[in-house]
C-alpha cells in the first residue's frame, strides 16, 4: 500500500534556506515521507540529508525546473505528493490539513494552502 504523503524537496545547489525547509517538513504533526531530489548533487546535500535521515534522488542530465519536478513527483510514491522547493517552509500541521481535507473530500486530486512571503 502506498504511503499517504510524500514531501519531495527540491534542491538546486547549496542554498542557505534547505535546512529550514528540511527542519519543517521533518517536524510534521503527521507522519510523512521526506525525500530530496537534486540534479547539482553536492557533499553538502549529502550531509543535509544524512542529519534529517532523507533519502536523495540525483536526476541526471542537465539542471531544467520541468525537468527536476517531474523527476521528484515520480520519485515519491505516496498517495499526496508536495513539491516542496528548497527555500520553502511548511507549518506544522499541514499534512494534517491535507488529511482532513482528503477526508472530507476524498476524490479529490489537488490541495492547496495560503502562504505568507517572509522577507528579511
């Protein structure tokens, strides 16, 4: 049986945001899948993963954003699937949102939250 959800982070290069992404969507409410797909692989990636216990899925070929998703979505294999970008960050408790919503609304095919622009 496929698992409910996945996270599905994508990561281009070594940005200084992956860590929040990665500690919001390890730190969920639910239970979730977390995987870290990349096409610029990179020992600092590694080590990301590595601390958070997530699995990384190297695309090969050349960096394209169509590319690399499509390549994420395909990797996860859960019922829901959250393409999360790298600089992203999630609440707490928004599988359980999603799970709720599924409940409710069980044949439905797309999810979608509010989000909030943080600038520095």
């Amino acid at each position: 049986m496929k698992k409910f959800h996945t996270f599905a982070v994508c990561a281009y290069g070594d940005s200084p945001y992956l860590e929040a992404c990665l500690r919001s969507v390890t730190s969920q409410s639910r239970p979730t899948q977390v995987i870290l797909c990349t096409s610029t692989p990179s020992s600092y990636l590694d080590h990301l993963a590595e601390r958070y216990g997530i699995p990384v899925f190297v695309r090969e070929g050349k960096s394209n954003i169509r590319e690399d998703w499509n390549f994420a979505y395909e990797k996860a294999d859960s019922l829901f699937v959250t393409i999360a970008h790298q600089d992203d960050v999630y609440e707490k408790e928004y599988v359980k949102t999603l799970e709720s919503a599924w409940r409710k609304y069980p044949d439905m095919t797309l999810f979608t939250t509010d989000y909030l622009t943080v600038k520095e």
